[in-house]
C-alpha cells in the first residue's frame, strides 16, 4: 500500500511525463520500433538540459540568488518600487537560469517579503506577475527556456537570431509588466533581510560558477556539448554529489518520450499531411494554440517535425506560454507555491492568472500582426 500511494504522489507530480509516456507508446503501434528511433533523439538538447539544470541548482544550492535578491530588496522602499523589482527580477534572471528556476527562486522571496512587510493581500497579484516576467523574460535566450533551447539546437539557430526574432515581444513584455506592477498604492515600506541570508560555501560557489560559463560556451557551441556534459558530471560526482539529485530528471525522460511520440507521427502519413495543412495557415498561432493544451514544450518538440520556420515556431511557442495554467509548465510553479500559503485564495488566483494571461497574449499577438501584417 505504502507503494501505492507513494507512486500515485509521483504521479500527480508528473502526470507530463506519464502522458508523454503514454504518447509515445501508443505512437509504437503505428510506427514499430527499430534503428531509425535513435535519429529522433536530440542529444545536444539533453545533454544542454542536463547540465544547465544541474549547474543552475548547484549555484542556488550556494544561496547566490537569495543573496543577489536580498541586496536587491533590502532597506527603506516605497511599495510601487518593491513590486516592481519583485515582478522584474524573474524576468531578467529567467534569461540565464530557466524560467523554472527563476519562479523556484523568487516566488517563495516574494511570499517572504510580503509577509515580512505585511502586505500579503498582494501576494496573488505579484506571483502572477513574476509567472508571467519568468515565461516572457525567459523567451530571449537560448538557455532561458526547454523550448527555447529545443528549437535552436534543431534549427542550428544563432544566439543572436534568437535574440533579434524575441527582442520586440521581450521588450513590450518589459513595458506592460513594469506597468502593471507599478500599479500598487504607493506607500513606505521597510524589509529586513535575515543576516545570515548570505553566500554559503565559496568555493562551490567558484565551482560551480566556473561550470556555468562551460554551460555558455558550450550554448554559443564553442565547446563540445558532449565534453560540457562529462565535465558536469564529473565535476558533481567528485565534489557535490547531492547536487545530482536536485536535476530534473523527469524533464529529461519527458524530452525522450516527445522525441519519440513526435518523430513517430512525422512518420505517419495521414497524421503528417492534417498537421502539416493546419501548420500551413500559420505557424505562429498553430503553434500558439496547442500550447494552450499540452503546453508549449511538447509543442514545439511535435511541430518541429512539420514546419523548417524555426522563427515561427520560436515565436509561437514563447507566445503560446501564456493562457492556460499548463500552457507553461513553469506556472504550475508558481501556483502550487501560493496555493501553500496561509492566506491563499486559489479560485481568485486562477481568475486573474487566465485574465492577465489572455490579455499578455492579445497584446503580443497584436504585436506580431503589426511586425508581419498578420498571423
């Protein structure tokens, strides 16, 4: 029994992976197993995957964003400021750390912060922000998102042509988040940060810092991905084998199964021509659109078998991040970590979360038409 029920806690926490799972094997009785399944898979994303995520956990395991965020936020502020900084620190961090580990970072900070300074009626409307900044700021970098890391390596994208194709979106993404967390009564506040919110172990900090910068040169493809990923792993096992744990590994299991799932319905003729016609009218809001269902990293794993407009794709899925709670899993997140709060109003927070998503979405939708003259 104790088996059981732990399986199904694993399960509720990764009900992606199990459909993905799932996925792949029905694809199977269409398309059997045999040799060509090893073309599906992407090592390059996998091994990129593998290592960001663990050098990122590494670097927090030190305590370097709750300190950079203490420095950040600490002292006398007026609450406009607060909530400013609060929302646009995910964003901008999102950009080198992944979304995910940005929402981990900042969202149990802003709980903190706002229960220190008594202003948790915010709390819903802030965490909904930083959702937002972490899913949007994250768009501009090859390494700030699965996705994005996904269709560069598939589409042997340049770091700054990602950067150039996102650039609009990010920067209105910037305006409209600022403004909106600006729009908070304006009165003094003060936050005292713990004293012993500091650095941890400096010279795992060196460590792992050193790592991060073979992670950048191995995104910018001036190191071996394959070499990148020996060193991580040697690196852990030899000086900070708890930091093994803490890699998603069921992102990576998931990456597999979509491979695989997606690979095998290129292969199926009547599949391949009904979402290839469907692709046809636009890449961007077909994208977009099954975001909204099985969010948007299977999305652009599966679309990427019927389209070559990497920056169609690029741009619908980032968009496509935005509407529904599963739309970025990143979100999900953010949610279960306010949900847990003493205070927590779930039925409220999901009515502003789909409100503020669907407007975020037709403001950079509306974007894209103005830049392409349509969708």
């Amino acid at each position: 029994m104790k088996v059981l029920r732990g399986f199904r806690r694993w399960a509720k926490g990764e009900a992606v992976l199990i459909i993905a799972l799932v996925l792949a094997l029905a694809s199977m009785f269409f398309v059997p197993p045999s040799r060509e399944y090893f073309d599906y898979l992407n090592l390059q994303v996998l091994c990129l995957l593998f290592s960001l995520m663990a050098v990122v956990s590494g670097l927090e395991s030190c305590g370097l964003f709750s300190f950079l965020a203490g420095k950040l936020i600490g002292g006398e502020k007026r609450f406009r400021t607060l909530s400013i900084v609060l929302v646009l620190m995910p964003f901008f961090f999102s950009m080198v750390v992944t979304n995910d580990v940005a929402l981990i970072t900042f969202v149990p900070f802003a709980v903190l912060v706002l229960g220190l300074i008594d202003h948790s009626p915010y709390l819903g409307y802030v965490v909904v922000l930083q959702t937002l900044a972490a899913n949007l700021g994250s768009a501009l970098t090859p390494f700030g998102s699965p996705q994005n890391l996904f269709l560069y390596s598939r589409y042997g994208m340049g770091v700054w042509e990602i950067v150039g194709t996102m650039l609009p979106y990010v920067l209105t993404s910037l305006l409209a988040l600022t403004a909106a967390a600006a729009a908070v009564k304006n009165r003094a506040v003060s936050v005292k940060i713990a004293p012993g919110a500091g650095i941890g172990d400096r010279r795992k900090l060196a460590l792992f810092a050193g790592l991060f910068v073979l992670c950048l040169l191995a995104v910018f493809r001036v190191l071996h991905y394959g070499i990148l990923t020996a060193v991580v792993a040697a690196a852990l096992l030899l000086f900070s084998r708890p930091t093994l744990k803490k890699v998603d590994y069921a992102l990576l299991a998931t990456f597999v199964c979509f491979f695989v799932f997606s690979g095998n319905m290129g292969r199926i003729p009547a599949v391949s021509a009904w979402i290839g016609g469907f692709m046809e009218q636009s890449v961007v809001l077909s994208a977009a659109a099954v975001s909204q269902v099985i969010s948007n990293v299977p999305a652009a794993v599966l679309l990427s078998q019927f389209t070559q407009d990497g920056a169609g794709l690029l741009i619908g899925a980032n968009l496509g991040g935005l509407g529904t709670l599963i739309a970025s899993l990143a979100s999900l997140i953010s949610f279960r970590f306010y949900i847990k709060t003493p205070d927590a109003k779930p039925g409220r927070y999901l009515i502003l979360f789909t409100a503020a998503n669907a407007l975020g979405l037709a403001l950079l939708l509306g974007v894209h038409c103005l830049r392409t003259g349509g969708l």
